[in-house]
C-alpha cells in the first residue's frame, strides 16, 4: 500500500498557503486520482500529497514507461523513438554549443544511456546516474561502463555540462539536489534542465488530461515564471532557454488517449501546431530546456 507524504512548505519561496490547481488520474499504472496544488505567494505547482520515497517506485513499474525500456512498440512508440533519433543529435550540438570542446559530462536520469551513448560517440567523457536498476543495467551494458543509481553516488569530480532531459519533475528534494549541481559544476559550465510546461497551450487545452502532468511520477510541475527562481536562489542564473517543439505533438497523443480512450491522430497534430504557433509568440512552448550557469 502506497503511503502518501504531505509537502507544508514551497520550495520555490517557502510559502505555506496552497489552493487546488487540478486533480490528475494516473493512467499509466494505478488509475487513482492525485491533486495538484498551486503555491498561494509564487504560484508554483506541484503534485500534493504524494508518494514518500518507500512508495513512488511502485509507480514505475511499468513496461509502457519508455525512458526506461529499449523495447516496446505501438505507434506513439515509435513515434517516440523516431523523434529521438533526431533529438539525440540536436541535444548533442546544443552541448558542443556550450563548450569549447568536448569534456565530462553528467546525464543525471539517463534511462537506457540513448544520449550519453550518443555523447560518448563525439568524445565527451561521460557519467550518469540513473535510479532505475532495469534501465540502469541498459545502460551499463551499451555504455561498457558503470551507471551510478543515485547523486550522492557520485565523486567529486568537476563537471563542464550537466543535463536532466525530463527529470528534474521526478526529484523528491528540488533545493538540496540543486546545491548539489552546484558543487559539481565548473565555475565555466552549463546546467540544461529540459522540463514540461504546464502553462502552454496544449497544458490548457487538455487540463486534467495533458499527459504531461504525468502524476503521481511528475512531483512538480514547472513554467518558466517558476523555474527562474528557483534556481537563482541556488546560485545559479538563468542565461537562456529553448523550445522542444516536438514535445507539443507526443504529449497531445498521449492525452488525447486519456481523454478519450484512443489517440485521436488529426486532434494531436493540430493541438500540437495551435501549441508551438502560440508558443512563437508567448515564449510558452510544451517542453523547454533552460541553461543555467553559476553566478559569478
């Protein structure tokens, strides 16, 4: 039996006051219902009350759940792995962007090692950490090399770019594992946080459907009014963000299906289009990666 923990304080601004956001079904693993609550001062929004950390692992136990399987098939699937594809090489020159050459490098979820494969292939040297133990050993297998399951797992080595490609949403404890990036980050490197928005428009238009919300896995539920802050009061600065456009386009599938009972192609592909056409001009697109550095 899963026992549910109770967050009193913010973590963005250490409010104490919550009002109802949405309440969420978990479609992928238990069909119980969980509520999502918006800070009453800074307007952060995170799913509340929650699994505690001897409880949330039963929410992953689950073939469908593709970040941590190399398998798998359907058409969001393969959907899925199609994009990846492409998005493996543009996280790549995004990196190489960054630095002036290629260097050490930490992936903290990396599931089955997709982009530090990828990452390894172009001469960075590479680490990851990644607490599931059947994408773990994935990845330690492709890698020829060992995957760490936790933060405190890892050495003091000094980092030139740190990446969480849709994971910061999973972490328990946001401030003491944010202080812990900053230890491990050079001076000189780049924190790329890659996370959904629930302000953009394919997030209003589905509401408790948006796959995104992904409760009760998805403990917070960032937008870029949040996000700033909470880095900044962790030493870091925000120096510039970045759309996924394809993320509007995956996750009107998904919802569509959990609005409906099936994936309505024609309603996701224009769902996704209206999404990123807005998102030209708001700055809200369905997923973004932010970079940060330290400040100096």
């Amino acid at each position: 039996m899963a026992l549910l923990e109770t967050i009193s304080a913010c973590p963005v601004c250490a409010g104490t006051s919550f009002s109802p956001y949405l309440s969420c079904k978990d479609y992928l693993i238990s069909d119980k219902t969980f509520g999502i609550q918006s800070c009453n001062r800074c307007g952060f929004r995170m799913t509340n009350p929650r699994p505690d950390a001897a409880s949330i692992g039963q929410y992953y136990n689950s073939d469908a759940y593709i970040s941590h399987n190399d398998s798998g098939g359907g058409v969001i699937d393969t959907v899925y792995k199609g994009v990846r594809s492409y998005t493996l090489r543009s996280k790549l020159a995004l990196i190489n962007s960054l630095a002036n050459r290629p260097g050490k490098l930490l992936d903290v979820g990396c599931g089955t090692g997709s982009f530090l494969e990828t990452c390894q292939a172009a001469g960075w040297t590479i680490s990851g950490i990644e607490p599931d133990d059947d994408a773990r050993r994935i990845a330690s297998g492709k890698l020829k090399m060992p995957i760490v399951g936790r933060l405190a797992d890892i050495s003091d080595n000094k980092y030139d770019v740190i990446t969480l490609w849709h994971v910061l949403e999973h972490i328990a404890d946001l401030n003491s594992t944010i202080n812990q990036f900053n230890e491990l980050l050079n001076n000189s490197g780049s924190l790329l946080i890659a996370v959904p928005n629930s302000d953009s428009y394919d997030a209003k238009s589905f509401g408790q459907y948006w796959a995104a919300y992904d409760v009760p896995r998805h403990l917070h539920h960032f937008t870029p009014t949040t996000i700033k802050p909470l880095f900044e009061q962790r030493g870091f600065i925000l120096v510039d963000q970045k759309p996924m456009p394809f993320d509007a386009f995956y996750i009107s599938m998904l919802s569509t299906r959990y609005q409906t009972g099936r994936t309505d192609y024609v309603k996701s592909f224009l769902t996704g289009l209206t999404s990123n056409r807005q998102a030209k001009r708001t700055g809200n697109w369905s997923s973004l990666i932010y970079i940060f550095r330290k400040a100096q």
